[in-house]
C-alpha cells in the first residue's frame, strides 16, 4: 500500500528537496505542500495523508499547534516533526501535543523514507540518545497532576508482566524488531503485545506510549 505524505515547512528549498526524496521511492506518494501551519491543517483534511512531515517554526499557526489541531480533528495523519537540533525545546511540545515521532532535518535520505515508513506503521523510530534528551525536557517542563503516583500505579497495573518488559524496551527507543531479540519472542507477537498496551495504557501510537514508559519510571532519563 502506498504511504500518502504531506510536507509542511516555510522553506521552499527545503520542500522541494523533501518532495524530491519522497519522489525516489515507489512507496511513497506527496500529496501536498504546506507552508505554514494553518495550511498544514487544510490540506490533512483535504488529502488525509498517512503521514505529515511537520516543521516546527513556522508563521502565523507553527507546527505544534497545527500538529494539536490534527490530532484534535481525528485525523488518523501520523506527524513526524522536523527539527534542526535533537534537544530542542519546539520538539518536546510537539510531542505533547500528539506527534508520532521527530527527525533531524540533517538526516540521510535513506533515514527519512524509513522513518516515514516506520511512523506510518505506527512505530515511530526514535532515536534512544534524542529521545532521553527531549522527553526529559518534555517531562521536567510538564505540571506533576495530582494523583500522579496512583496513576503510574495504576498504568503498570494493568499491564502483564511481560507487557511491562515490552513497554520499558519500547521506552527505550528499540524497534519490534530489537525487543523480539532482546525477549526471544517472535516479531509478531511483540507486535500484538505494543497494540494492547497502546490500547491499555490509552496511548495514541508508539511515541506517546514512549512519555507513558518514562513517567511510569520503566526507563531513567539520565
């Protein structure tokens, strides 16, 4: 099946060399460019691509709150934020408002097409060392909700044993395929144990299962 994208960044140049990369794989399709935010959100509606590569700095509506109206309208569109630097303060938001992963814009070509592949299968591949540096941002700028220590509680408590395991190595940033190594499980069967602890744990995809996995105290930040 044909992965549909849709590029939002207000540099031109750079939307051109995405769309030109996007172009060299059969699997892949661009179905539109945004320049802005606000327009980031029209054509999600309009094309319902699978996955939107996001820029967070733009004019006017940015890529975060654009990426919060996406998430917000329903669109099954899974964002992939862009950004210049791995422990940028932009990315941390975004993925608090519902982005499915980030990458750094200096990425290879051949890094970008997987990463879109694997986002839009729901695994979103983040890196562990960018991952601990933006969650731990994410975490220490984020309000303690009351009741907090019942609701970490809570979360592992409705989890197996061995469904823990999965979720510390997902928080971790290890792929399906990784933790099938790590446990001796088939790739399939840890794939079936990530779609009941996202549905469990009420996470959206594999990001937001990865915030779940750090606030539960699965996996330490330093």
């Amino acid at each position: 099946m044909t992965v549909r994208v849709l590029v939002a960044d207000d540099d031109a140049l750079l939307r051109a060399g995405l769309a030109v990369v996007i172009g060299t794989d059969p699997g892949l399709a661009l179905v539109g460019e945004a320049a802005d935010g606000l327009d980031a959100v029209r054509l999600t509606q309009e094309h319902e691509p699978d996955v939107v590569l996001m820029d967070v700095r733009m004019p006017g509506v940015d890529g975060i709150e654009a990426t919060r109206r996406i998430v917000a309208s329903g669109s099954p569109a899974r964002v992939l934020v862009l950004t210049t630097f791995p422990d940028d303060e932009y990315v941390a938001r975004a993925l608090r408002a519902g982005a499915s992963g980030f990458l750094l814009k200096r990425v290879a070509p051949e890094r970008l097409l997987e990463a879109v592949r694997t986002v839009a299968r729901g695994e979103a591949l983040l890196d562990p060392a960018v991952t601990r540096a933006v969650i731990a941002r994410s975490l220490d700028s984020a309000p303690r909700p009351a009741g907090h220590d019942g609701a970490r509680a809570a979360v592992l408590a409705a989890l197996t044993e061995r469904e823990v395991e999965v979720l510390a190595l997902v928080g971790e940033g290890l792929s399906n395929r990784e933790i099938a190594a790590t446990l001796t499980l088939a790739e399939s069967t840890v794939q079936t144990h990530v779609k009941r602890i996202l549905a469990k744990v009420g996470a959206r995809d594999r990001a937001q299962a990865v915030v779940v996995a750090y606030r539960s105290g699965l996996v330490n930040i330093s």
